[in-house]
C-alpha cells in the first residue's frame, strides 16, 4: 500500500510539473454544454501576387468583402491550395495568400452572452493572420498545429450581420522558421524575369501550403469553464492509476466531479477536486496492435465542472479518452506495459493527390486498414505533427506512433540561432500540449536529419531535449539523425537512438552486397559509443510500379525487395540484443519538389500515392505478421486481419 501510495505522490508530480501555455488546447467535442459548428466547404480565395505580396494588407482587404479587393475563386477547406487550379503559377506560389467565408452564428450563441464563442483552426502553413468582421482576434506562427480566438465579443457588437472570417496565410520559410528555408532572389535580366525569386527548401516533400485542417466554431460557458486537463497513468497488478490535473477558467472556488467509465459506460472510479487520483480495479490495459487480443482499450473520463458567481451557476462538461498504459526505456528495450515492444512499422506524410495535406476522413480510413492489414503497429508522424484525429485513431486501434515536431531540415548553422531555439522550444509547447494525453503516442521526436555535427547543436538539443523531458517526463525523446555516430553533437541527451540509413541507394548505389557490413557497423558503432535501444527510423529504395528486372536493377521493384531482405537479415541479428525498431520509408509515394532525382515525387513508398501495394508491401507483410506472432501468445490471430 505505501509503495502505491508513493507512486501515486511521484506520478501528481509529474502532473503538475508540466509546463504549460497560458491556455489549454483540448480538443473540440460536443457534451451537454458545448456545440461544434465545422466550417469547412468552399471559402474564397485569394493569391495576393503583387510584388511586394503585402497588396492585401496595404489595402486591408480584411475590411469588406474579399471579392470587393479584386477577383476571388473557390478554394476547398481543408486542403492545400497548390494543385486545386489548372494554374501553375499557384502551385508553387510563395507569400500571402486570402480565405474569407461567411457563416451564419445560431442566434443562441449571440444573444447568450453567458456562451463562449471560440474560432479553432487545426493548422494552416505557416504564418497566419485571422480576422473576424474586420476585426483581428489572432495569429500564428507556425503549422501543423492549432490556434484559436475567442469571439464572442465581436460577433455580438452587430448581432444582425452575418460572421465575415477572413484568414490570410503565408508559407514563407525563412532560416527561423521550423521547416528552415531560404528566399532567392534571381537579379541577372538576361536569365530570369523581373521580381523572379525562389523559395529553397532542405527537405524531401513538396512544401504545400494553406488552410490545412478544420476550421470550426465551438462553444463553452463563459463564465467558468474546463480549460485544460493532463493525465498520467499507471498499473500495479491488476489495478489502474490516472493520475489527473484539471485547469479551470474563471473560478478557483469551482466544484469539479470526475467519472471515469468503462467502454459499456459504467462507472469504475470517481473523484472531485482539480487535482487528484483514480484507481481502477481490474485494469483493462492499453496494449498496441498485435501485442494483445484487445488492443487500444480506452476509457472515458468525464469531467463536470459546476460554479456559480453573482449573476448565475455554470456547469461544463468534457470527456476525454483516457488509455492505461506505461512506457520504459532500458538500455537494451522499449518497454509498454513492462512487455518488450518491437516497433515494426512506418513512416508517413500527410499526402495525397489534390487534397495534398488537407485532412481527408476517406485516405485515413483506407490507411488504417492498409497498415493493419500489412500488421504494422507503429508510425513516425515524419516530419511534422498530424491532424488530431489520426492520433485519436490511433488510440481507438492501438497503433503507436512516435510525435515528430516539423523541425526538419535544419541544415544551415544560421538555424542554430537563438530566435531559432525560441521558436523551436515554442513548438515543442504546442505540440505537448495538443498531444499529451495520447496514450498511442509513447514518444517525442525534436528533429528530423538536423546538421547536428555542428558546433552549436550541442547546446541547441540539450536545450531542447532538456525542455521537452520537462513538459513530459513520462515520455522519451529523441530526434532522427542521419550523422556519424562519432560526430554527432546531440546524440547523447536523447533517449533513443533513431538512425536513418540508405547503403546501396544515397551511398554505393546498385551494390546491395554491402548492406550487411555497413549495417552491420552502423548498428555497432552506435550501440558501443551510447548504450541505448536503436530503431532504424529510416531505409528503402525508390521503385517505380510496374518495373522489372532480373538482376535486381535500382528503380525496379525486386531492387526494393532486395534491399528490404537484406536489412531485415541484419534486423533479425541486432533486434536479439539492442536493436527495437525498425520503420521502413516510406509507406506510399509522396510529392516533392521537381528536381532530376525525382520522378514527379519520391517513390520510396511500398504503396503508390494512389495507395496500391508494390510487390515490398507483400515482403512487409509477410514479415510484419511473423514478428506479431513470434512470442506465439496470440495463437488465435488469423493470417490476414480484418478490415477496420
């Protein structure tokens, strides 16, 4: 009893260590006292393609109508503006672009000044700038990620007239922004034409831009209302711990009662105050996919929150999904739920034919039901955080995934900045914030390849993997390097070591015979100099559908066979000992920037884009199922897994 006890003391200091924003970031559901309006469909639209790219704000087109600034087109929310037209100039357009769309507030929510009228938008890349009737209530610097206003006030001063959002957005990267990048400008007459300018870009997807998830209006009460929550969980035996923290808004004299409810929605723990613990008798677990024959359990955590003032009594009421589960690291191990787990999975991009990373239910779906069928349990969110909802899927189905932040790219020592490790410790708030309650999500990724053998990394990820271990000391960290194991400067404050590696493709292309030596090595050099756990985050072949040849030639699908049998070989030596991962690159085609390496995109993908398998799906799926069923406790799993 004292040793839970103690562990239940250590784990609320946990809780109320996590740093937070000025305000929560939960996600918006509907209860008994809060609506949701989406508003996505058609907006107008926009490109401001003067010179300057600053037209729309010299002439405040956020004042009227968007159509009374000039010619206007319908653009879909959400989803990335650049392959909508038949306009090439739009595809790659770089600067400010303009949404506006009008929508009609239920009456309730106007003339109720005890209501909280919130604008959420999910993400939009990069910069972005929200008016509503004229009036500015935000901005945001950064995708990916979601931000919001509050709007009561201004959508009551003309109760008559209709909602007039307009939001502009600029996908500019500069060396501070997280992507990095650069603007170059091309001054020869004789080559370019007048004003011709280039955004570079250091990394390998195409950089789409726009409004790329939901917009949506949500509700509250205004005068006291359930802001944030973090939870913390826990196990001994068979009894379960949730550990929580409540922030309220507007009152410290509110009554809070939780209830926590199983999937048939009894009641198997209550308890009141902001802060405090719930223990759970015969615990069902969060387990991943394939590691339990009832993965991804979730309860249900009922928050009501009741306060009155002066004027009037207020309740709210949120529910949060809430799985059971640890996470560990040894030096030789990742453990969920003190079992060995061995991440056999993916890495992704939010990608698709026209939509580009605009949130599609129809694309996720289908792929969930390709990586379960091709028994993955794990994915990279390479190289950026996704949509909420996909890591909500993620929890209902037991899919682990390790949350990437979009610092990728940071190649330039110029990026090693102090502005930059401002913007990249803001993100990092941001991204615990929205997250932290993921039970899928069992670790943190702060970079992508960064030039980490340079001088000022050292201080750069100590400082960043430092910050994030203090927002989240329950998770691990790591970022995904590409460096010598010798030279690189950040390797030894993660908790992980997440290698990508490409022998025989980027390094003696065509030479698959020296896969196993060079991997061989990469692994030991590495294990010798850190002592901790490996996933191979990163390895594959470009390949092309439908082309063949024997001898395996690069490009050909039995050259990405070839090279996938023979890292799985050394896979198969080093997962005995230190090695706990392996996520291959990548799931399905994606798009890049044009160039003569690329073949409209990168074909790295075992799918195509348009999500049909190449004949490497067949060779992950095969050994994607061998590995689930290897410790030979789920006996009664069929071959092929169902559908979701």
């Amino acid at each position: 009893i004292l040793a839970a006890m103690l562990r239940v003391l250590c784990l609320l200091a946990v809780v109320d260590s996590v740093l937070l924003l000025d305000s929560g970031m939960l996600f918006p559901r509907e209860s008994a006292s809060r609506e949701v309006k989406e508003l996505n469909g058609l907006w107008a639209f926009r490109a401001d393609i003067s010179p300057s790219r600053n037209q729309g704000f010299e002439e405040a087109w956020y004042k009227s109508r968007l159509i009374e600034s000039g010619p206007v087109i319908d653009m879909p929310v959400p989803a990335s503006y650049n392959d909508i037209t038949q306009d090439p100039s739009l595809r790659t357009f770089t600067g400010w672009v303009w949404y506006e769309r009008e929508v009609v507030v239920p009456t309730r929510w106007i003339t109720d000044e005890e209501i909280r009228v919130v604008l959420r938008v999910g993400s939009a890349h990069y910069y972005s700038v929200v008016w509503v009737n004229g009036v500015k209530v935000t901005e945001h610097n950064g995708g990916h990620l979601p931000f919001e206003a509050e709007i009561g006030s201004v959508i009551r001063k003309d109760p008559t007239a209709k909602c007039r959002i307009t939001i502009a957005v600029n996908n500019t990267l500069t060396l501070e922004t997280l992507p990095p990048g650069t603007i170059q400008y091309m001054n020869d007459p004789t080559r370019y034409p007048k004003g011709f300018f280039v955004q570079n870009i250091f990394f390998d997807f195409f950089n789409y831009a726009g409004i790329h998830r939901s917009v949506l209006l949500y509700t509250t009460p205004k005068a006291f209302y359930v802001d944030d929550i973090t939870v913390v969980t826990d196990f001994s035996d068979n009894a379960g711990l949730v550990n929580y923290k409540v922030s309220v808004k507007g009152s410290a004299a509110a009554t809070l009662k939780l209830t926590l409810m199983d999937k048939e929605g009894h009641c198997v723990a209550s308890s009141s105050g902001s802060v405090g613990a719930l223990k759970v008798a015969d615990v069902k677990l969060w387990w991943p996919y394939l590691m339990h024959e009832n993965p991804g359990y979730l309860y249900s955590l009922e928050v009501h929150l009741t306060a009155a003032n002066d004027k009037s009594t207020s309740e709210d009421v949120y529910l949060l999904p809430v799985g059971i589960r640890t996470v560990k690291v040894s030096s030789t191990q990742f453990l969920i739920n003190n079992k060995p787990f061995y991440f056999h999975g993916v890495n992704k991009h939010e990608d698709s034919d026209i939509r580009g990373k605009g949130f599609d239910w129809p694309l996720i779906v289908k792929d969930f039901n390709l990586m379960k069928w091709m028994g993955a349990n794990s994915f990279r969110t390479s190289h950026y955080p996704y949509a909420e909802e996909i890591l909500q899927m993620c929890d209902q189905h037991g899919i682990v995934v390790i949350d990437e932040c979009p610092g990728v790219g940071i190649k330039d020592i110029r990026s090693f900045g102090n502005a930059s490790l401002t913007h990249h410790l803001v993100v990092m708030d941001e991204l615990v914030r929205r997250d932290k309650n993921h039970p899928s999500v069992v670790m943190w990724s702060v970079a992508n390849e960064p030039a980490s053998e340079m001088p000022p990394a050292q201080f750069y990820f100590k400082t960043l993997i430092k910050h994030t271990k203090d927002l989240d000391p329950t998770r691990p960290v790591t970022y995904i390097t590409n460096s010598n194991y010798a030279r690189d400067l950040g390797a030894p404050y993660v908790d992980v070591v997440c290698v990508n590696s490409y022998f025989s493709w980027y390094h003696d292309p065509g030479y698959l015979e020296v896969i196993p030596i060079q991997l061989n090595t990469q692994f030991e050099d590495w294990y010798a100099k850190y002592q901790k756990p490996i996933i191979q985050s990163e390895y594959g072949a470009d390949t092309l559908p439908g082309l063949h040849n024997d001898p395996p030639l690069m490009f050909t699908e039995e050259y990405q066979q070839a090279v996938l049998q023979h890292y799985h070989n050394v896979f198969d030596q080093k997962r005995k000992h230190y090695v706990i991962g392996e996520l291959i690159w990548n799931f399905a085609d994606f798009m890049t920037v044009q160039g003569i390496t690329r073949v409209v995109g990168n074909k790295k993908g075992v799918f195509t884009r348009q999500r049909q398998p190449k004949a490497a799906a067949f060779i992950l799926k095969e050994r994607y199922w061998r590995l689930a069923n290897e410790t030979g406790k789920l006996p009664y799993w069929t071959k092929y897994p169902c559908s979701l």
